[in-house]
C-alpha cells in the first residue's frame, strides 16, 4: 500500500506525538490475534497509543443491543482510527451485526481488501493474482430493512443511493490512479435489477469517462465471480456494491491461500477502521493457533493510514520474511512448503525476531517509497421532473386465485385510479397470467390513471393526484382488503421509476 489518504478534513496525525488508535480486541481468537499484532507493532517502534474499548458479545448478552458501549463510541470518533480485531454477534436473538453498525454510523464508505498471492510459500493455484476488492460499505441490503409482512412472506429492501455509488466508484478510479493500476472492473447484477444495480452500473460509466487511462469493463456478478475464482490473474480493481463486494472479497482471499491472511480498511472522510477479513472463529477460540497474519495485515494498512510508512514497512517485510522462511501456523501449513508450524504467540516472535529483514523473492513493501491522494468532490444533487403516475398496493389476502382477486378490485371503483395487473412475488398474474404460476398469500396490485389506454403497447403514463391513492386505500379498507404498504409510482423526467411486473 502507498502513502494514501482521503482527502478531508478529518484526518490529521502528527509524526512527533503518539497517535492515539482505539483498539477493540473482540471475540473468539481476536484476543489472541490482537495480542499478538500490538506485541510486533511495539516490536517495530510504532508511534501509537492504544486506548481499549468494549465491543462485541458482551456487551451485547450485558443488555446492550447495539454491541458497543457509549465510552467505545466517544473514543472511535475522538481517535478517528479504529484497530478491530473479529467480533461474535449472537445469533438468533435479532441483534443487528456490529460491524454494519460501526461502518454506517462512522460513515465508512470504501471497504478496501487488497488480496497478493504469497506463491510459493503459500498454497495457492493462482501465483500471478494481484487483486484490491474496493466494495461499497453502507447501504445495499445491508440496510437491513426487513419485515414479515404475511404468513408466508418477509421482505429485505435493497436500498442503493446515487450518491453512495458516486462515491465508491469515485473512490475505486482515484485508488486506481494513485497507485498506477490500470483496470478497474464493476460488477452488478442489472440485467435483473434493473433500477438499482442498473444506477450503479450508469454512474460506474459515467464517472468513468473522466479517467480515460484507465480501462473500463462492466461484468455480471454471477459470471463475474465464477470467472475471478478460475482466472483471478486477469482483475485488478473490483468495484462493486455491499453484498457482492462481501463474497467477492471472500471468494479472493480464499483462493490467495487463506481467508486468514487478508486485512481490510473501512475509510471515510472523518474515521478508519482497520481489521481483518475472517470472522471470530470461536472453535479453536483459546487454543493459541489462529493466523494473525489478516489483522497484521490491517495493522499495516493502519500505519500507512497515520503516516507511519517506515514502520509499516518494517512490519510487512518482516511477516514476508517469516512466511518465506516457512515458518507457519496450521491454516497455511504443508508439508511441502512448510518448515516449521507455529502457534499464535510463537508465530508473532518469529515475525518480530525478522524486523529489518527483507524479502528475498517475495514482493517487498515500499510504501515509503509512495505518495497518492484520494480526492472525493462533495456530492451534488440534480433535479428532474417528478410526476405521479400511480400506486402500487400490496395485499395480504390468502386465496390463490388471482382471477377472483382481480374482480374483488374491480368491483370498487375508486376514484381516477383502475387496476393495471396483479403480480405475486413479482410476476403478472392478473389480467392473462398463466395457471402454473404458484402463489403465496402477497399480492401486489398496480393502480393507474383511469385515462390509461391498456390496450397500447409502449404505455403512457398519466400523471395522478395523490387524492386519488388515498380514495383508493380508503375504498380498499372499506371492503376489508388487508393493506400491507403502499408504494407510489413515478416518473422522473418522463423516465419511469418503477419496474414491470414478469410477463408485463
């Protein structure tokens, strides 16, 4: 990594005072692993100053539905930078996951996974791969906005902002600039979802003209990622959204060697957190034997973060070093490549009894050597004309005839509005659908301007009155249908900002 920043005004650490980094050791072998790194960061004279904080399980099981305690909170923004080892959320209690939390409440839109294949000296079948997974961090379905909404139905809203993909995909082209890159390749999946994966592709082409010395490929994240696992040697820079970047990063990792050895930056314009890729892992929890390769990694990524780059070198080269020299702990071990298998603590000795040495076939770290800023313009919004066309209303109504649901909405008469179709989980049903169709109990209706000619093709629109939804819901309501939301339909600049139904 290169002596890169985002550029803002949030970030400003002195060289000639220790920098004070809140430190959560986490669950499961995040102890252990946390140990382990600040042993070699002290080892290597980094200018730091720990300040511990409480996150995680027990502060969760304590009554604390968040996961993180007040006095955490106050130090993670004072500090700005936030070393975090894994955290356990418990399951099956409805907790919301901590490290979703920390990334949107702080604001940490870039997700930054640089995976480098270690080949020979770990096993993998790819020794050219050389890939950063730049992933957006905040919203997607990530959100995590979900209701039961029937008996037989939950929803997950898949939330995506212009100014979310701007800036991630901002951030992707100037990384790849800063650090002379040459490809940056944006995956989505908007042959289906067309309205939201369909803005992050436009904006990805957008923002991509500004940066003609880069290459540009857009890809279906399905064969996208088939294609990574076979061929990772052919991607650079991945961009893409929350879920995606989530398992494409994973999948990388894993086929670099090992998901222990990756590290991670969550970056924002006021606060960073460093932190490996790999969770908790509570099964061999105490037993000293966990990789802290990935979170050595972050801490690295940490320092060149606070402008320590000497020392972040030093402790790179010097894990380098230990790897070549085959000494390993049981995730990477091999008979044929391995010289001597260590356990946690045995393993962070050996790194620091090698600070000051170099790799010798290994890529050496120079960060030191780098220089980059990562400028990030503030997000300006534009304006369209926005007309209401109609509403979409979603019943709970457990026939499965659509048929006799189509002539119970037929029947009301509302006000300027009519019946456009009926779907069920997303496919026509009413009027012409087809019998082998199975629904559940979740219905969803479309209304429209009655001056609407059904029988064109290539509709027109008619705008509508809001009065005219509120007859409708009225009108429903009356005759005892079970709302369960409403979502209005619109047109932005002519432009419909909906999508059909299947087999519209």
């Amino acid at each position: 990594m290169n002596n890169l920043t985002v550029e803002a005004n949030g970030f400003d650490f002195s060289l000639d005072k220790a920098v004070k980094i809140a430190v959560a050791k986490g669950d499961g072998i995040g102890p252990e692993i946390m140990d382990a790194t600040l042993r070699i960061l002290k080892a290597a004279g980094a200018n730091i100053e720990p300040e511990f904080i409480d996150v995680g399980e027990s502060v969760y099981l304590s009554g604390n539905t968040s996961g993180i305690t007040e006095r955490a909170w106050n130090i993670a923004r004072a500090n700005k930078v936030i070393l975090k080892a894994p955290i356990t959320t418990p399951q099956g209690k409805g907790y919301k996951s901590l490290n979703v939390t920390l990334r949107k409440s702080l604001g940490l839109f870039a997700n930054v996974r640089p995976v480098l294949s270690l080949h020979p000296y770990v096993k993998t079948n790819f020794p050219e791969m050389d890939i950063v997974v730049i992933r957006e961090n905040e919203e997607d379905l990530y959100a995590g906005i979900e209701h039961q909404q029937t008996e037989d139905v939950v929803q997950c809203l898949k939330l995506i902002t212009r100014p979310g993909c701007e800036r991630i995909v901002r951030y992707a082209f100037e990384f790849a600039k800063a650090y002379g890159r040459t490809k940056v390749t944006c995956m989505v999946k908007d042959n289906i979802m067309k309205l939201t994966d369909g803005l992050f592709h436009r904006v990805f082409d957008e923002i991509g003209k500004e940066y003609p010395d880069i290459k540009k490929e857009v890809q279906i994240i399905d064969i996208a990622t088939a294609r990574v696992a076979a061929k990772p040697e052919d991607y650079d820079v991945i961009v893409t959204s929350n879920l995606y970047g989530d398992i494409v990063s994973d999948v990388v990792a894993e086929i670099a060697g090992s998901v222990g050895l990756a590290g991670s930056a969550n970056v924002g314009t006021d606060v960073a957190m460093f932190e490996a890729i790999h969770g908790s892992a509570p099964d061999i929890a105490g037993l000293n034997i966990a990789n802290p390769s990935g979170l050595i990694n972050a801490a690295v990524m940490m320092l060149a973060h606070i402008g320590q780059h000497e020392i972040a070198d030093k402790v790179q080269n010097a894990l380098l070093s230990t790897i070549e020299a085959g000494i390993h702990t049981s995730d990477i071990f091999t008979n044929s490549r391995s010289k001597r298998k260590v356990n946690t603590s045995d393993f962070a000795d050996e790194v620091i009894s090698r600070l000051g040495f170099r790799p010798e076939n290994l890529k050496e770290s120079k960060i030191a050597e780098g220089n980059g800023t990562i400028k990030i313009p503030e997000y300006v919004r534009s304006t369209s004309e926005k007309e209401l066309v109609g509403v979409d209303v979603f019943l709970d109504w457990a026939h499965t005839d659509p048929n006799e649901l189509g002539a119970e909405l037929d029947k009301i008469g509302a006000y300027g509005l009519k019946l456009k179709m009926i779907t069920n989980r997303g496919v026509k049903v009413y009027p012409n659908g087809m019998p082998e169709t199975f629904c559940t109990d979740h219905w969803r209706c479309r209304f429209v301007s009655k001056e609407m000619d059904l029988t064109k093709a290539g509709l027109e629109y008619k705008p509508i009155d809001f009065e005219h939804i509120i007859v409708l819901l009225s009108k429903l309501n009356q005759y005892n249908f079970n709302i369960i939301k409403t979502e209005n339909l619109y047109q932005f600049d002519g432009q419909k900002g909906f999508s059909l139904g299947q087999g519209e």
